[in-house]
C-alpha cells in the first residue's frame, strides 16, 4: 500500500528484458548490470489465478515486476534504499 507518491524524480530506473521459457511456465528478468542481473536470479514469479498478471520478486525481497496482460508494467525497484517505481508498456 503506497501512503504517498513523491511524483517524478531524478532517480533512474535501469533497462530491463523479460524472458519467458516455452513450456516451462517461467519468466526471468534480464538486466544488463550484473549487480541488478543478481537481485533477479532465482526470483519468486507469482501467476494471478485468473490470469490478469505475474509477479516477479527480487530475491532480496526488495523490488518486483508487475506485468499486466495487457502489457503494461509496474517496476519498483530500490537505488540506495530509496524505492523508485516506474510505469510502462512492453513491446
């Protein structure tokens, strides 16, 4: 539960892919900075029993990938302890 939003900061979020497996019902996050790559190794993925999204969750317990079937994104992350989120639409 957000208490308050900050609106936009200076604070940047960092690329990232999704990869998905054929047939193994699994999905990883790939970042090209090994530091963020290592946060999203073996990390928690949680289907929606209907479907609507999947929750990917750092293995820190800090920060998740929210994909929406529609393909729009919620992505927060955590930079020096300051939690960051970003919106978006995969492609």
């Amino acid at each position: 539960m957000h208490v308050r939003c900050a609106g936009q900061t200076e604070v940047a979020t960092f690329p990232f892919k999704l990869r998905g497996a054929s047939g193994l019902n699994s999905i990883a996050l790939m970042a090209s900075d090994e530091d963020k790559q290592r946060q999203y190794e073996d990390a928690r993925v949680e289907w929606a029993e209907d479907g609507s999204y999947l929750l990917l969750s750092a293995r820190s317990g800090k920060g998740y990938v929210k994909l929406l079937a529609d393909g729009n994104y919620v992505f927060r992350h955590y930079i020096q302890d300051r939690g960051v989120m970003s919106l978006g639409h995969c492609n």
